[in-house]
C-alpha cells in the first residue's frame, strides 16, 4: 500500500509541473510583441486599449498568414512615394513647386494619373486635345504629361504611372448606363495606350500599374466586378508593355480592402485567389494593396479578416506565398489617415490632425522594420489643385491644402527625412514564432482542459 501511495504523490508532483508548464505556455502564446497597449492597438483611448486586448487574443489563437519572409526578392524602389494629381494643376509653376516640396519631404516617387480619357480624348489613336478648341485652339494631349515627367526628373523623383479612366468612345454603351470608368469594349484598345505611354516615356518611366481597384468602388463601372476579365486585360497589357520595354516593371492594380459580395463590390481575398486560378501569377510583377488604417494607427497588432485595418495586406502576403509568389514583393498605393471634420460621414474612419501626421510615420518605420517583402508606401494623397472638395471626406486625406498651406502631416514627413534613421528589422524566427502561437495555445489548452476534467473526476 505504500508503495502505491508513494507513486501516487511522485505522480501528482508530475502532474503539478505539468500544469504549471502549460499555463506558462498559455501565457506564451498569448502574449504579444508590444511595449504598450497603444503598441498593440494602435489607438490612443484608454478604454478602447483594454478592449483591443480581447481582440489581440482573437488574433494569437487563429492561424497566422503564411508569410515567409526569407524568400522576397525587391526591386530597385524608393519606399517614400505619394500620390499626385499633377495633371489637374494648370499651372507649370505649382507643378514645379510641388514637386520640390514632396522631395523636400523625403519623398522619391510620385503615383501620378496618365489619365487615358485625358490623352487619347476623341477616338483611337487622336492624341489631340479639342475641348477647348474655340478659347485655345488645338492642344497636343501629351504636353501636359511630357512636362510632368521633365519636372519629376529635375527634382530625381521617379514616376509610377497609374494607367486607367477609360474615354467614353472605348465603350458603345454611354457612360450613364455603364459608368465612366468601365472598362473598354476591347482590351487591347487599353492594351495599346499602355504600349503607347511605356514606348514613349522609354528610360524614363520604369514602373506601370495597370487599373486601379477593379474588384469595387464602381471602377470596373456600374456592372458586376468580374476578377476573370481584369486578369484577361492584365496579362494582356503585361505581355505588351514587356514586349515595348523588357526593363519596365509592371504592378497589378491596387484592391480595395472590402468585405462585401455584392456583385459590384468582391472581397479582395476572394478576388485575387480568383485572379491566381485565371493565371494572373504570370503577368505581374508586383503585387498593389491599399494601406488604409481607418480607426486604429499603423501600430495596430489585431489581425482578422473580417477588419479594415493597416496591416490588412498579411492576408494578400498569404495568398501569394500559397499560389509560389513569396518572390515579388507587395506595393502600397494608398496610405492614410482621413483627418475629416466632425459633423461629416466618416467612411474612411477619423483621427485628430496631430494623428495623422504620427500614424504616417510611424507607418513608414513598421514597413521596414517588420515586412520586408513591402517594396514602395504612397502616401494618399499631397493636394489637391482646388478646394471644391471640401464637402466630401476624402478630401481630407491631403497632405498639404490646395495653396500650399501645409498640414502637420506635412511638417512630420519633413522632420522624419530630415533625421538620421536606423531601424533594425525583425529577425525571421518571429515570423515562424506568430505561426507557432496557435498550436502552442492548443496544446496548452488541451492540458488544462485535461486537467480539469481529472481533477473533477476525482472529486466523484
């Protein structure tokens, strides 16, 4: 009987351990890689820190994005871009001077328009500009354009060129009943203006980004968003731009982070798997997302897909390693925060000016200290050439108001490119440690489950 008592104790002290080991491995699992809860949440509210605590638990226990750091191969591109609107400035003088203001700010490339329905206005193949005719007579389309990329030379600010906004005679349906931005009738009528830009920009644009968030917002027009089509019209152009000028580098065109599946609108998860099984993984070189943040900063750890948030595009990351793309790296064509007046809609979610400018930053800074596979961050967007705007939220992304004026988002990009930086990137392993988390949770659960079922059998 001693015997049997004396194993019994060794037993429980076996079984003690036990249990304190996997409540150190919870606690392991659980625990997340932040100095603060702003850290964690990316919000500055106390009471909405202590709530994202409940929603960082959600993220540790489910199964992370297969990232694999270890295999991204960049291209040669500057992190620091923003978006412009350079075509829309009249005068040469305010294109010139934003241009050396962005660079003042760091900035060492601009996602600027080549606005198909502005180049290429009247029919197929007319590069005449005749709105005008009666005050200016006729206005070679391309003018605006060639001094566009003249400036961004002068201040050694390289070019991304957004090509989209079909013309009106591209479609036989009216733009009332299609919308503006649909598609053309035929691809490579689209096909042949990319030809057109990459040929005659030759050496001096490298980078091209063919459509802009084709799986929503209506700019795949008023139809139903159709991710086979937009794969059909991308390798399309992709093989004509290369066969133009092997050098340039072409990205497939931003998604727009949505949950919604309504026909006109598609989840970008569901829209690029389907892009992947139409065989759009060779006909890009560069993935696009967008980096908006909405309610929390860019320090924002929580990670669901069903959530907007900064650090939304780990979900694209996934999709690419799983389809044999870990190789090309990810762009961010849009990023910011939306600074828009109380009493207004918020779609874009709201922050405080003071926000804004350290969200940017800080935006920046997690890029090249965490996701090595993000290549370019533009910012969304530097100014706008008028404020007639101004009764809609998205205007209040800017950077600078239209007559220079500049916003404190501004001021903080200038003061960041003006300091000495030196950000240490995470070392892999930590990839592979937010992976493990989940299957150390199980297991740690397990054992305590197991334990309390024990303990209440005993007590029978």
């Amino acid at each position: 009987m001693k015997w049997l008592m004396k194993w019994s104790m060794k037993w429980l002290i076996k079984w003690n351990w036990l249990i304190i080991a996997a409540l150190f491995l919870l606690l392991l699992s659980l625990w997340p890689r932040a100095g603060s809860l702003y850290d964690l949440t990316g919000r500055d509210e106390r009471t909405v820190q202590i709530a994202g605590i409940v929603h960082w638990l959600n993220t540790a226990i489910r199964p992370s994005p297969h990232l694999s750091p270890q295999t991204v191969q960049h291209h040669d591109q500057p992190l620091y871009a923003i978006n412009t609107f350079l075509q829309q400035e009249v005068e040469v003088e305010k294109r010139d001077q934003s241009l050396a203001l962005i660079r003042a700010a760091g900035f060492e490339m601009i996602r600027q328009e080549f606005t198909w329905e502005d180049i290429e206005i009247h029919a197929k193949g007319d590069f005449e500009d005749r709105r005008n005719i009666e005050a200016i007579g006729v206005v070679d389309a391309w003018a605006k354009y060639d001094n566009i990329v003249d400036l961004a030379e002068q201040h050694e600010i390289q070019i991304l060129a957004r090509l989209s906004n079909p013309p009106s005679w591209s479609r036989a349906l009216p733009d009332e009943e299609i919308g503006s931005y649909a598609p053309p009738d035929e691809f490579n009528d689209f096909a042949d203006f990319a030809v057109a830009v990459a040929e005659r920009y030759q050496g001096r644009i490298t980078y091209f980004q063919v459509w802009n968030e084709p799986n929503g917002n209506e700019e795949w027009g008023l139809r139903d968003v159709d991710p086979e089509a937009y794969t059909e019209m991308l390798c399309l152009t992709y093989g004509r731009i290369k066969a133009a000028n092997p050098e340039a580098v072409v990205l497939a065109a931003a998604l727009t982070p949505t949950m919604a599946m309504d026909g006109r609108n598609m989840n970008e998860l569901i829209y690029l798997q389907r892009m992947y099984d139409a065989g759009a993984a060779d006909c890009f070189d560069v993935m696009s997302v967008q980096g908006y943040g909405l309610w929390s900063g860019a320090q924002d750890r929580r990670l669901r897909p069903t959530v907007i948030n900064y650090p939304r595009h780990l979900y694209i990351r996934d999709i690419m390693v799983r389809q044999g793309d870990g190789h090309k790296p990810i762009w961010i064509s849009e990023m910011g925060w939306n600074v828009v007046p109380e009493g207004m809609p918020d779609p874009f979610g709201r922050v405080t000016e003071e926000q804004q400018a350290r969200y940017a930053v800080e935006a920046y800074e997690r890029a090249q200290r965490e996701w090595p596979w993000l290549g370019s961050i533009a910012y969304w967007f530097f100014k706008r050439p008028a404020d007639w705007e101004r009764d809609q939220p998205w205007y209040y992304f800017r950077m600078m108001e239209p007559d220079f004026t500049p916003l404190p988002v501004y001021e903080a990009m200038l003061a960041h490119a003006n300091e000495a930086q030196v950000i240490d990137p995470l070392p892999v392993w930590t990839y592979w440690w937010d992976r493990l988390r989940p299957l150390l949770f199980l297991l740690s659960s397990t054992i305590l489950f197991g334990s309390l079922l024990h303990g209440l059998a005993k007590q029978e």
